[in-house]
C-alpha cells in the first residue's frame, strides 16, 4: 500500500470518528434538552410541553446553537409569550448549549393526536 492510500484512509477514518463524536455529543446535547423541556408546562394543562407534542424539532448546530421549533396548544393561547421563554430558558441551562431560539409555528396545528400516551392517560383522553 502507498502511502497516499495509507494517509487518505487515516483521514477518512478521522473524519468518521470525528462525525460520530459529533453525532454522540449532538445526541447528548438533545436528550438533555428533552428532559429540561418535560419540565416546562402549559400552565392551563398539568403535563409538559414534551408530553403534549408541542416541540415539532431540536435543531443543533455544530456550534451548539440550539433552535427549537414548536407550536402552542391555539393560537390564541394567553402564554403565547411566557412559554416560548421558558422553552428557551429551560434549554440554554444545559451543559454545552450555546445559544437558544425558539421558533413558534402554525403549521402543522397541534391536536390531541401529538400528545404522548402518558399525556393522554394523565389527562383522561384514553
């Protein structure tokens, strides 16, 4: 084998190694946004904003900048302004996060379908 050969399979398997560190601490990074966010609740329904499927995506730059896009129970939701801070303020307290935005979006509209079994047991629907 010469040594090109030798040199570009080192750096592919760098780079490999490299992506999946990459992926492990991205996939840290969200499972500790996930449990800070079963901590943030609607304060008009006693389960999390996790459980009831109002967090549409986490989205981690290879920066840790996080961006969170979500919806809110109706639009016409009289939290419309707090929870999206807590959302944000719950997910910046993670170790490694940098920045956090939150995103608030109406499509597709949230329904009773997007809440997590828990959810529904906990609050009669099944």
């Amino acid at each position: 084998m010469d040594l090109e050969k030798v040199i570009k399979k080192r750096e592919t398997s760098n780079n490999f190694e490299k992506d999946t560190s990459l992926k492990e601490v991205e996939k840290k990074i969200k499972e500790d946004i996930i449990s800070a966010l079963e901590t943030v609740y609607d304060p008009e329904i006693p389960v999390s904003i996790w459980s009831l499927g109002l967090v549409y995506d986490i989205d981690i730059d290879v920066e840790k900048n996080v961006k969170i896009t979500m919806t809110l129970t109706t639009p016409n939701c009289p939290e419309a302004e707090a929870i999206p801070e807590r959302v944000a303020d719950a997910a910046s307290k993670c170790k490694l996060v940098k920045d956090v935005k939150v995103e608030i979006v109406w499509e597709p509209s949230w329904n009773q379908e997007m809440m997590s079994e828990a959810a529904k047991l906990e609050l009669g629907l099944m």
